[in-house]
C-alpha cells in the first residue's frame, strides 16, 4: 500500500497530504493513481481543497490540479495551500490546528477503558482516570488531572502538546515519541504535578510548568 | 516445544491475576522463557500487578489484527530478561478475539518459549472460551470459600469438556488459624468436593496485596510466605517434587511471642 498520498474528508473541504520524502515526479505519478481511485468518491461535487505535508511550488500545485481537474468532475471551490514548512516538523509548542471546527469537547471523566480519538484537537473538561485514553491528531488539553494516556500530534505532528491540571500520565505520546514518569522518580525526587504543558524539545518530550 | 498454561477460576476475585503474575514470574526465576497473555480483554489488570502498565504500546487486539509483529507487543519485564507480557488492550471487549485466533497465537508461541501463561477473565462466556482455546493444561484457583468452591466446579465441568483434562488446583488464602477453628473449609474439604490434584495451596498473606500495589509479585519476595508458596507450585510445574507447606508452621511476631508467654506461664 503506497501512502505517499493519502485524502481525507473533511467538514470543510477535501485534505489531500503529500509524502515530503519522495521526488515530485514519483509524487505525481501516485497521485494521479489515487484521483483515479477516488473519481467516485469525489464526484462531481464542490469542494476546497488543502495541500498539507509538502512545501508546493507553484508549478507543482497547478501540475496536481490540473490532473483533477483532468480526471475527475469536482468542482474546486478554493485551493488552500496551508502548508507551513515549520508546523509539521518543528518541536515545541504553538501548533495551532489551522481547521477551527477540528476540536472537540468533552464534558466528564474518561474512566478506565474509555478512548477517545479524533482528527483533530481534544480538549476534556474532567479526569482522565489510568487506563482511560485521549489519542488526538492535534493538541490535548485537560481540565483535570491525566492520569491515564494521552497521545497529541498522533499523525506524526511533532508541534502538538497536551497540558493538564494534573499532568501525571501513566504514558505520555507526542507523534512518535513514548515516555512515561516512572512511580519511584516521581516519588524520589517529590514531583509536584502542577498545572502542566508537555512538548517536544530536543528530540524528547519536556514538561514545563503552565503558569 | 513449550507449555501453554491458563490460570482460570470461574469465580471473580479469588487471585487469577495474582496467581499468574507469580507463577509467570516464578517459572522466569528458574530461568524459564516465559511469554505471559493477560486475556482479560476490557478489563486488564496483570501489567498493572507487574508494575509495567506505563510501558504498553501495542497489545494482544493490535498482534491479532495485524496492526504490529508479535515482538513489538512484547514487555520485557523490568527484573527478568526471559519474561514477557502481551497485554490485553483496554479499550476494546471479549469479542474483540475468538478462539480460533487464540489458538493460532498460542501455537506460534509454543515453538519459541517454554512457557505460556494465560490469565483468564472471570466468567464462562467467550472470555473464558478465547483463554482457554489454545490451552494444553488448566490450573483452577480457588479460596476456600463455597461459593468460590461451586464456581470452581463447574469450571472444572467446563474445562473436562473442552478436552482440557486433569486440571490442577490451587487454594488460595487459606487462613490456618480459621480452619483450626472450624470457620473456614480445610484443603481437604475442598478435594473431596472437587476431586482434583492440589497444586498448591497459598495462605492469606498481607505481602501480596502490599506487592501487587507496588507491582513487584510476592514470589521475589524470599520473606513472604505466599512467595513461598508460589516458588513451590512453580517447581511442581516444572515437574520437581515439593511437599506441601506447613501451614501451621508459626508466623510472625505477635504469634511466636504468644508462643513465649505460653510456654513461660
């Protein structure tokens, strides 16, 4: 399975994320595959259309929409070429999702063999108990205390953080990096668990007090 | 080729996981390979008991469906290099896996670890029928309790039709001064009514619950006495004769100084 393109569907129109790996001329030969593959999920619809994973030249966007335009009967409203080179790969925190209608809220505690995962930002007004999960492609906030796992920028999006009143986690996840507290060091070197933001910073996940 | 074992009861609370996280930790301190499958689908327990939920990734739902290797799964525990878990995923119920599968990953098992401990969900539905598909022996836990003692026979009911013959048993919590005193059934009134080979009988033990609360199972712990009890079944396991522990032999300090002023009076 090639996922140097991968489209997803969103409130607001069509996301289209583009492998920033390969050369250009691999990139659209999948992506004319994948239009083709997906001529009837489009249809002849209206629709915006968002480039994100890849810095686009202006060249290289017209040559990946003139081949939907070619292919497929959509109908593009706009072209939303959001990408900024830094928001997907830098560390540290400031990652704001750039789609405002991709956080939602949820009101209560999420106990033990609860989840919740979602596209886009988390933000949970109550605990997290242990065993109880948030998985978010963007930030995570608590109202609370976490305690059980939180795992921001799940798509790979190294400038997501996640912040709690209480940030005791029993795992923590930012994009590809695990980390944990382990009980004797928070014991040993009497961990206070304050109102707290966890971000990447140098490579590994840091924990900095939110005040 | 290696042992598929699973730890069952029936009945819910009598010491499955407890039971489990010793013997797998037991049979990994006489330097046995051993994976350890905790098959309690939606309500995990055994990498808590072993001090290693903060370390799951991947569990047995993800090696099931394909989403990671077997190996990736895998937690090393943190003392013994030859012990693993599977971890059961959390979020997800007992119809998350059937028997067939269970079987499949027993059998892959089989071929590279000594021994594969299964920590079977309490009940008799499709929890019960995954952990014991792959099964090639049962070990029943029971306390000395009737109504654990009447789960503990029909599991055994249960496990005789599933081709799972000759379980063994092991009695757990045993309070000797109890039994002296008639208020709780004695090992032998619990063999005469279900009628199997005792593996091991355990007495009641603070150590464990202060040991699971702290994730590190009572069997390393050389001065507690379930430890001990522990470290016996797993050498019976592996086929070593170990007489049953002397359950009135004196325990702690208040009954060796009652002892005393007996013996001064």
């Amino acid at each position: 399975m090639n996922n140097s393109v991968v489209f997803k569907g969103r409130k607001r129109g069509i996301v289209i994320v583009l492998d920033k790996d390969i050369p250009f001329s691999e990139l659209i030969v999948d992506f004319k595959q994948k239009v083709l593959q997906a001529k009837s999920f489009f249809g002849d619809s209206k629709a915006s259309i968002t480039f994100q994973g890849r810095a686009l030249s202006t060249d290289e966007e017209k040559q990946l929409l003139d081949i939907i335009f070619k292919e497929t009967g959509l109908n593009i409203s706009f072209v939303d070429n959001g990408y900024d080179y830094k928001s997907l790969d830098s560390e540290g925190y400031g990652y704001i999702d750039p789609d405002e209608n991709s956080t939602i809220y949820h009101k209560g505690s999420l106990r033990s063999g609860q989840a919740i995962v979602y596209a886009g930002s988390v933000v949970v007004i109550g605990d997290v108990n242990p065993g109880g999960e948030v998985i978010a492609e963007g930030n995570i906030i608590i109202l609370g205390s976490l305690k059980g796992l939180a795992h921001a920028g799940c798509a790979g999006n190294k400038g997501c953080f996640v912040s709690a009143y209480q940030l005791r986690p029993t795992q923590l996840r930012i994009a590809n990096i695990i980390t944990y507290i382990p009980k004797e060091f928070a014991k040993k070197n009497k961990i206070r668990f304050e109102p707290s933001v966890a971000y990447i910073k140098g490579g590994q996940i840091y924990i900095a007090p939110l005040v | 080729m290696g042992e598929v074992i699973v730890i069952t009861s029936g009945k819910g609370g009598v010491g499955k996981t407890t039971a489990s996280a010793n013997i797998g930790t037991g049979l990994a301190m006489l330097g046995k390979s051993v994976v350890m499958i905790d098959a309690d689908i939606g309500l995990r327990n055994l990498d808590v008991v072993l001090g290693l939920e903060n370390r799951i990734v991947y569990d047995l739902i993800d090696v099931i469906e394909g989403n990671c290797r077997i190996k990736q799964a895998f937690i090393k525990d943190k003392r013994y290099s030859n012990l693993f878990l599977l971890p059961a995923a959390q979020t997800k119920d007992k119809t998350a896996v059937s028997p067939e599968q269970m079987l499949k990953l027993c059998n892959s098992l089989r071929e590279e670890y000594d021994f594969i401990i299964i920590d079977c969900p309490a009940g008799i539905e499709q929890g019960f029928n995954n952990a014991t598909a792959g099964a090639d022996r049962a070990i029943v836990v029971t306390t000395p309790e009737v109504s654990a003692v009447r789960d503990a026979d029909r599991i055994i009911g249960l496990l005789e039709s599933k081709d799972l013959k000759n379980p063994t048993l092991i009695l757990n919590r045993i309070r000797q001064d109890m039994v002296k005193r008639g208020d709780m059934m004695a090992i032998e009134d619990v063999t005469e009514i279900l009628a199997i080979d005792i593996l091991g009988v355990v007495p009641e033990d603070e150590a464990i619950v202060i040991s699971s609360n702290k994730g590190e199972p009572a069997v390393t712990d050389d001065s507690s006495r379930a430890g001990k009890a522990f470290r016996n079944i797993t050498k019976r396991i592996t086929g070593e004769e170990v007489p049953i522990m002397d359950l009135s032999a004196d325990r702690g300090l208040l009954s060796k100084m009652k002892k005393l002023l007996r013996f001064g009076s």
